[in-house]
C-alpha cells in the first residue's frame, strides 16, 4: 500500500512535467509522412467536459479563428493540405476524418499543448476559443454523417 502511494507520488510529480515540457525535441521519427503516429493524451484531459456547448455560434466563431490561425497548415477546408503543411514531416493532420473519433478533449489537449512543428496554443488562445475550435472540428464529421446539427457525439475510439 505504502509502495502504492509513492508510485502515485512519483506520477504526481513526472506529469505535469509531461504535460508541460517542450516536446520539440526529436519527434522526427519513421520515413513516412502520413502524421498518423500515436498521440496519448492524459486520461483526465482527455475525458474533462466540455464547457461550451456545441451550438452553431461557436461553430461559426471556430470556424473562424480555425481560417486564420491553423488553415494556413491544416488546410481550409481541414483536410490536412495547408499551403504550409506541404513539406511537413509529420503532415498536419486531417482533422476533418479525425472528427467525430476523438474525444473532445483530446482535440483540446493537443491544441493547447501542441508537438513538433505543431504549436503549443495554450498561451496564445483562451480557452474558450480552444475549446470553439474544438466544436468546429467535431461538426466536421456531423455535417457529413448525418443533418442533425443538434446531435453531439463523443465516441471513444
Ligand atoms: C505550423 C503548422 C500548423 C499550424 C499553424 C497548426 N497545426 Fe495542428 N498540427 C500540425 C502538425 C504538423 C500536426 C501533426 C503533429 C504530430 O503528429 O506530431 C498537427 C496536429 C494537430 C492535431 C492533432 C491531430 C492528431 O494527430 O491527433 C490537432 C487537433 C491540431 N493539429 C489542431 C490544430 C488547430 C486547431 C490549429 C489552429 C489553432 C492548428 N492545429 C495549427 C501543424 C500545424
């Protein structure tokens, strides 16, 4: 049990460092190009609510800081085909097929927190306008799926 609650502590301590670090450093990894590689998010962050309900004003207020800030890599249409993102290793990825298979705050946590060439936004955006983006990118697959703006998913992989 003692063993137990060190180990805990240990984590404690290691995580935020994780969470926070600068994770530029050699995530150069593999040949190919598909942006595809594993990206694990905390538990908690990536299972946290959601504060800002999904509704068409902060789609349209995603979708609109998404053209100005991540399109330029991502590509407009979210694709993954940015001007920018074009001789990219890892290549942005595509969130537009991404969208609808992630949890919310998985979307969040890699925004805020970013890796390689992708970049951190957490002191950048507030939260709000990450979270914003969030529902722009959830909405992506909904539009496609089905026409119900009102439902809301949330699938775990
Ligand atoms: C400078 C180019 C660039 C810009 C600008 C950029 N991204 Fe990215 N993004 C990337 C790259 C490259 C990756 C893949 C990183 C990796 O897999 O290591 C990525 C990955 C992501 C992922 C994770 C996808 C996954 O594999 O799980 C999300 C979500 C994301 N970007 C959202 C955004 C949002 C939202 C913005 C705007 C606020 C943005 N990005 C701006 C280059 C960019």
């Amino acid at each position: 049990m003692n063993r137990f609650i060190f180990l805990i502590f240990i984590v404690s301590l290691i995580e935020p460092a994780l969470a926070g670090g600068d994770l530029s450093n050699g995530h150069h990894h593999g040949s190919d190009n598909d942006g595809g590689k594993h990206w694990a998010v905390p538990y908690d962050a990536s299972n946290r609510a959601n504060p800002i309900s999904t509704e068409a004003v902060s789609i349209e207020r995603g979708r609109k800081l998404f053209l100005q800030k991540c399109a330029s890599c991502h590509g407009a249409t979210a694709r993954g085909d940015g001007p920018a993102g074009k001789s990219l290793n890892p290549k942005p990825a595509d969130l537009k097929k991404m969208s609808g298979t992630h949890p919310d705050g998985d979307f969040a946590w890699k925004i805020e927190n970013g890796r390689g060439v992708m970049p951190a936004w957490k002191n950048i955006l507030n939260q709000n306008q990450i979270w914003d983006l969030v529902n722009y990118i959830q909405s992506l697959s909904d539009s496609e799926k089905k026409n119900n703006p009102e439902h809301i998913d949330d699938h775990v992989h």
